[in-house]
C-alpha cells in the first residue's frame, strides 16, 4: 500500500512588511510599482491574485480592490518590481550557440519552438505555453500538449505585443502532471523567477523557462494604432520584425519600413527602466542577434536546458553554428542605459 | 452443421406431456398467470433507495457545486437563490437518473423519492428549478393496491396487498468515511484566508501576528464538506481520512 500524503492542520505564512502601514498591499504594490511607472506589465500579480481580480486592460489595475482585496500580500511578493533589482549584461551561460529547426518555422531559426517541443518529447514537460495571435494581431496564450497543435502556425514568431503568459501559467501548473514551460520577455522570466522563489508548487511545476531577447514591446492598442498610420493592413501582414534598427512589416504586397527609434514615442514606461536584455535569469535565452540570417541565437544557462539541447543534437532536429556575442554588445549597452531612468523610490 | 430433428418419445411418454400442456392451459384460461401491475389502481413497491425524482433541502446544502460537477449528463445547473446562494436546478430532459448528484451531495440536501412517474407538456417545463424541488409535489393517486414481485425458484409471481405505498420516504445515509481537510503544500500558501471565509463550521483560523499567519483547521470542527479545497487558489488543500 502507497503512503498517504497527509498534510497539516497548522502552518504559517510569512508575509511581508508594508512600506505603507495603513493601506492594503495592493495599494501598496500601486504606489511603489504602478504608479511609479516601473510596472513592466509582465503580470505576476495577476497570476497570484487569489481572487483574480488584477487585471490589465488599460495598465495594470484591480478594479473594485475595496470590496475583493483579502489583502494577502502575494502580489506584493512576487512582483519583481516591487524590490527592483535591475539585471543586466549577457549573463552567466554554459554555452552560446547559433540553431535553426529542421522541423519548425518560426522568426528566424524557430529554436523557441524547437526547444519547448522537444523538451515535450523528452517527457521533461507535459505542456508549453505558446503566444499565439489572431487575425487581427492581438495576443492569444494556447496551452500546446501536443507538438501537433504546432499546425496552428500564428504559434511561432515574434510578437511586439505584450501577451498575457503568467495569467495562463497558474491554470496550466494546476493541471500539469510533469511540468510545464513557459516562453517570455525578461520581465516575464523575472516574474517566473519571483514565483518559484516565493512557492514550491512553481518550483516543482515549472520545468523550462525560455526567455526572449527584448530591447522593448509595445502595448496592442499602442502598436496597432502607429501601424495603421503607418498603413500597415493587418489583413496582409505576415511578419514583423526588428533587424538593424529598422522595423520591418511584410505584408502580402510590400513591406513597411522605418525605424525602431520612431516607435520610442509609444514606448511603454515599464520597458524605459528595463535593462535587460538577454533574460538573464532564464534556463536558455533566444533571439535573433549574433547569429547569421535564418539561425536563432541560443543562450544556454541553465542545466534543464543544457539536457534539451543535447537531446536536439542527439536527435538532429536542428542545424547549428557559431554564435558572436560581441554583436550583442550594442544593445545590452542600450539597455543599460535605461538604469538612469530608474527614480529610487524615497 | 447439427440438424434439429423431433425427438424419439414412445406413446406413454407423449400422453403425458400432452395431458400437462392441457392442464396449464385450462389453469391459465380460469387464473392468467401474468406480470401485469395495472398501474395507476396499482403500484409496483419500489425500493426505498430507488432513484427517482429529487427532492432539494436548501437549509442542508452548502453550495459546493458538487453535484453540477459530478453530473454525466450536465442536468444539473446552479442558480443564484435570492439570498446570494446557489442551489441546484434538474433539467429532467437530461437527468439519466443516476443519482451521482444525491451520492456526492456532502449535506445530504438532495433526496431521492419512489416518484417515477412525472409527465410533461414541453421540454421547457422539465427544467426544474429549486423552489419546485423543495415542496413534495402533488400527485392524483388511484392506487388501491401495492404490488410485489416474488420470484421462487420455479417462476415469478406478483403479491398483491391492499395498501398505499409512501412515495417519500427518510433513507438512511450510508455512513461516511470521515474526512478532514488538510494543508499539503503549507509553503505555497498564500495567506489569503479564502478557505477560512468560505468555512461554515468555523474549523478554519487564522491569527496574524506581526508579519505572520498562523493558520489552523479544527480537526473537530471541519466536517469534510470540501469547500475550502475547491476555493484554494493554489489547490493545496485536500480531503483526507480523519
């Protein structure tokens, strides 16, 4: 007979101290986070909220907080932001190398996909969770379970939207039974990181955290507003992208084309204090700089992630090359300078 | 291929046979032996568990869900009741009459009766909402007689006594495992004090002390009923045996 796991009848649990002693913790996490302008909109708050009630729909708020607020603090623990730490720099990595997919398409060499796929088979994780968008660009979060679903092929490639990945991790570690992974922006891999640190059920339950290199991401409202403008028809558009400077819509008949500084106009004010670029704190970071057309540009850092790797050679499931990281340099200075942006709070 | 053919009797053997088939069929033409119930002068007994239509007793039912969650043929929705509850309604075009729902229910609020016999004029009447499931329902009874079915080794026949069955009756529930719920992952707790909210025992507390909750579940107190455990956010309270 298998033991039975029994729990306890009485624990403790820690909660943290209120910089305003008087107000609520989410008013708290207002005032130090929100309106500070630091929020970064990767939405661990809302991943955590027992009752749901932080939402995001225009900045990152909780509507009716008097009458729903338990005031249990756990937004205030796992916001990153909340004790800002700011990361910067290429990180530590037990390898650095260039990949493209033989099985997948994707931005450029779809290691994204490859990664959490093949970490699928593996029996790593049992579940991915994936951006995936619709015809009218917006952001929609799918739970892959099966590297078949990946047919759906507004799964891969960039999106310069915010997706909302955390507020669908907490169902999907609910209903995991090996693990999931999860793919995100720095921010969001920060808030991963918060999560696990602050609660065992992540720790065990996330598996594989894939981070995106990001300079910057933009509001849906935001971005899709200055592409029209710009005359960007979403019904044509196939592809965005980021490639020396110069922002690029492919659409069925032409290209848009200017450059990234333009869009500094309608830069979120979370992403003007981030200073990392490289996702620093992820098992494995990809992006698209430092690496030849075509490839994908993989950071390996951590253990878990080193294993899927192996297993993609293994099975020769990708082509791989040389990666520089001196091109990196440019913008992990970029970003470094955003520290300036950062007002300490008094 | 076997072939059937007429079996070899001698003479005797086939008077015998010939005089019993007349002997049944003189008994049969004076007392039909038939198992006819001729419903409505007269009822079948049905069991006193039988599963047949619900009853509902708002005061018992703490509104887990548990019976819209465990229902196959997704019959039963719940409705908010004037007082911010939600109680159950049947939807009886659906209902295969499994009884999961009395079988989950942790109150014991759902009932079952012998009542099998209800008709309606259109699908939209068979949804019964609460409100109709709480009073017993009215019923024209023309039955005289209570009919039983005994079956002897040799046959089944019907016992007919002149008595009117009781179509709501008390059943004793079986006897539960008792259950206590219980934290199995105390370092994933938010600290939200949901479960200490939705308790109607009062088994669960909390104390904060500086920047500490200590909580605690009453083993005495918690009478298994499984709110708390569907309300954690971070599903980390279960049922176990007490």
């Amino acid at each position: 007979m298998a033991a039975i796991a029994i729990g306890e009848s009485e624990w403790e649990v820690a909660i943290p101290e209120k910089p305003l002693k008087d107000k609520l913790y989410f008013e708290n996490l207002k005032a130090k986070v929100i309106d500070t302008n630091l929020c970064s909109r990767c939405l661990t708050c809302a991943c955590i909220c027992p009752v749901d009630g932080i939402t995001a729909v225009d900045g990152v708020d909780f509507p009716d907080y008097e009458a729903k607020c338990t005031d249990c603090g756990a937004c205030v623990r796992v916001c990153p932001r909340f004790v800002y730490e700011p990361k910067s720099g290429l990180g530590s990595y037990i390898e650095f190398i260039a990949g493209r997919s033989k099985r997948f398409a994707g931005q450029d060499g779809a290691m994204v996909t490859e990664l959490l796929v093949s970490a699928m088979e593996m029996g790593m994780i049992d579940r991915g969770l994936f951006a995936g968008r619709d015809e009218k660009w917006a952001i929609e979060m799918f739970h892959v379970r099966d590297p078949q679903q990946l047919a759906i092929t507004t799964l891969g490639g960039t999106k310069y939207t915010f997706a909302d990945v955390l507020p669908a991790l907490k169902k999907a570690v609910r209903f995991t039974k090996r693990g999931v992974g999860v793919v995100g922006t720095p921010c969001i891999v920060s808030g991963v990181r918060k999560l696990q640190q602050e609660f065992p059920i992540f720790r065990e339950k996330v598996k594989l955290v894939v981070g995106l290199f990001c300079t910057e991401n933009f509001h849906y409202e935001d971005i899709s507003r200055y592409l029209k403008e710009k005359g960007v028809d979403f019904d044509k558009l196939i592809k965005t992208d980021i490639t020396k400077g110069k922002f690029i819509a492919t659409m069925t008949d032409g290209e848009v084309k200017f450059k990234v500084k333009e869009l500094e106009e309608i830069l979120p004010s979370g992403c003007n204090v981030c200073t990392d670029f490289t996702a620093v704190e992820s098992d494995a970071s990809v992006g698209s700089v430092g690496s030849a057309p075509g490839f994908s540009t993989v950071a390996v850092r951590e253990e878990p992630a080193k294993k899927v790797i192996e297993y993609i050679k293994e099975k020769g499931y990708a082509d791989f090359g040389e990666a520089d990281t001196s091109q990196l340099n440019f913008l992990i200075g970029h970003k470094k300078e955003r520290e300036k942006n950062i007002t300490k709070p008094i | 291929m076997k072939k059937v053919t007429v079996p070899e009797q001698s003479l005797g053997e086939k008077v015998v046979k010939h005089a019993a088939a007349i002997r049944v069929a003189m008994k049969e033409s004076v007392y039909p032996l038939t198992a006819t119930v001729f419903y409505p002068r007269e009822r079948k007994k049905m069991p006193d568990n039988f599963r047949g239509y619900l009853m509902f007793d708002p005061d018992k039912c703490i509104s887990c869900w548990e019976c819209a969650f465990v229902c196959p043929a997704n019959a039963i929705q719940m409705k908010e009741a004037p007082n911010k509850r939600y109680y159950p309604t049947v939807d009886y075009g659906k209902c295969i009459f499994c009884h999961f729902c009395v079988d989950s229910c942790s109150g014991g609020a759902l009932k079952t009766t012998k009542i099998h016999d209800v008709a309606y004029k259109d699908m939209g009447e068979m949804l019964t909402l609460t409100e109709e499931m709480i009073e017993e329902p009215e019923i024209i009874r023309e039955d005289k007689k209570l009919v039983e079915y005994e079956i002897d080794e040799q046959d089944l026949h019907l016992k007919r006594t002149r008595e009117v069955d009781t179509l709501f009756v008390e059943v004793t529930p079986p006897v539960e495992i008792p259950m206590v719920s219980q934290c199995i992952e105390p370092g994933s707790c938010l600290g939200c004090r949901i479960c200490e909210e939705m308790c109607e025992s009062g088994a669960i507390s909390s104390i904060i002390e500086r920047q500490v909750i200590k909580m605690a579940i009453d083993r005495d107190k918690c009478t298994g009923c499984g709110l708390c455990v569907k309300e954690c956010s971070m599903q980390i309270l279960r049922l176990v045996r007490k």
